[in-house]
C-alpha cells in the first residue's frame, strides 16, 4: 500500500512538472516503437550512446526502468545522454542506455502483461540488432523502476552485472526484501534523499541485503529528479565500472 501511494503522489508530480502533457506524436531523437510480445502492444524504445562512439556497436548495455514520474520519450529532455557523454570524459567506461516503457505496473506481470519479461527476453535482443553487447548488461531504475530493477536481478540472478537503484520503492515484506538473498553476488548501488519518504525503507533494505552496497549514498533531497540528478553521476561511474569487470 506504501508503494501505491508513492506513487499516486508520482504521477502528481509527473503532471504538475509537465513530463505527460503535449507529447509528440512522433518518438523524439534517441526513440523508436517496437512491438512488444510480453507486453501485447507497441512501446517507446530509447537508446543513447556516448558522444565519440559512433552507433555504439560493441558497447554494453544498461538497462533502464522508468519510475512514474518519466518516459522513455521523456529521457533526451532529462539529459541522460549528456550525463552519459559526461560520464565517458571524465573517465568512465563507455556503455549504452536502454530502455522500454513499462507503465505503471512496477514492472510485473498483469494478467497478459508482462513488462519483466519484456526488459529479461525481448530488450536484450533489440539491443542486439543494433550492434550493442547485451549479453549480460546492468540496470539502473529510480522509485517504481528502482524496485523493479532489483526484483528484475532476484527473479533471474546472474542476468545483470550490477544494479543500481534511486530512491526504491521498496516495504519490507514486499518481494524484494523477500528476495533479497537472491542478490548475493550481484553489486548493489542504493541512493536516497534523506527527505524522501522512503529513506527510512531504502535503509532497511541496505540492511537486508546480503552483502552491503557496493555504492551509493544518502545525502539532502526528495522523491524527484531534482534530487536523482545529482546521482546519476556517481551511479553511471558505479555502472560503468561493473560492466567493465
């Protein structure tokens, strides 16, 4: 029920900010639709490459997982690939960002609707017809992709190098924390704002891991990218090393 009202209090956010209104009818650069077998419809799949990589052939692959408070039409605005360039220059390995939407079911199944399945069997692959190397990639996931990122590497341990998640929404009981030992050898990236209603279950979830994050921090901010902006630095440094090793 916590994460439900987390985000009810998203999509609030996500309207007042302006990132679900007056969306292009045509994907914008970085987007294509591809048909989803998992999902049973037509999603938005965006892919950014660092600057000074050409189309990316041979890069790794991050996986994203929206939260509710953001598309993938709705990532060139955010600046991931300008983060990413970022990144890659002050010394970062490069890599490639991924990603499909999932709506908002926090990436589980629903009756046909499948969006794990999705990111596990149908994104690898279209990150493979590129030219990218998504034989084992990373994910990375804020709120509700936070969550879903993390269940996504205890329901198939070994898929992912790495996980990184911003400000999960998590509760204990909840599948991932059921799960957690399931994340025994998969390096755990965990960031929260200390004003975050959900700081106090990211703690505890630092706690149940079976070993302690392998990066991440606490420090001033709320549930917004306000807030995960000033993350996605040290977390694209975290990604870009596990994918690396």
């Amino acid at each position: 029920m916590r994460r439900r009202t987390v985000l009810g209090a998203a999509a609030a956010t996500a309207a007042a900010t302006g990132l679900w209104v007056g969306r292009p009818r045509r994907p914008p650069a970085g987007v294509e639709r591809r048909f989803s077998t998992a999902r049973g419809r037509e999603v938005d799949f965006y892919t950014a490459v660092p600057d000074g990589h050409g189309d990316g052939r041979g890069l790794p692959v991050c996986l994203i997982l929206h939260g509710g408070t953001a598309r993938p039409a709705d990532f060139a605005a955010l600046g991931f690939q300008t983060l990413l360039t970022d990144a890659v220059r002050r010394g970062a390995a490069p890599f490639v960002l991924a990603g499909a939407t999932g709506d908002r079911l926090a990436w589980q199944r629903s009756g046909d609707d499948d969006p794990q399945r999705m990111v596990r069997d149908e994104l690898p692959d279209w990150c493979a017809a590129r030219g990218f190397d998504a034989a084992r990639p990373a994910a990375w996931g804020w709120s509700m992709g936070g969550y879903g990122a993390l269940l996504l590497a205890e329901s198939f341990p070994g898929f992912v190098r790495a996980v990184a998640a911003f400000s999960p929404a998590v509760a204990p009981s909840d599948p991932v924390f059921t799960g957690a030992s399931r994340l025994a050898g998969t390096p755990v990236g965990l960031w929260c704002g200390l004003d975050d209603g959900l700081y106090p279950n990211t703690l505890a979830l630092a706690r149940a891991l079976p070993e302690p994050p392998a990066a991440g921090g606490y420090a001033p901010g709320r549930h917004h990218f306000a807030y995960w902006r000033t993350v996605i630095p040290s977390a694209f440094d975290f990604i870009a090393a596990a994918l690396r090793g």
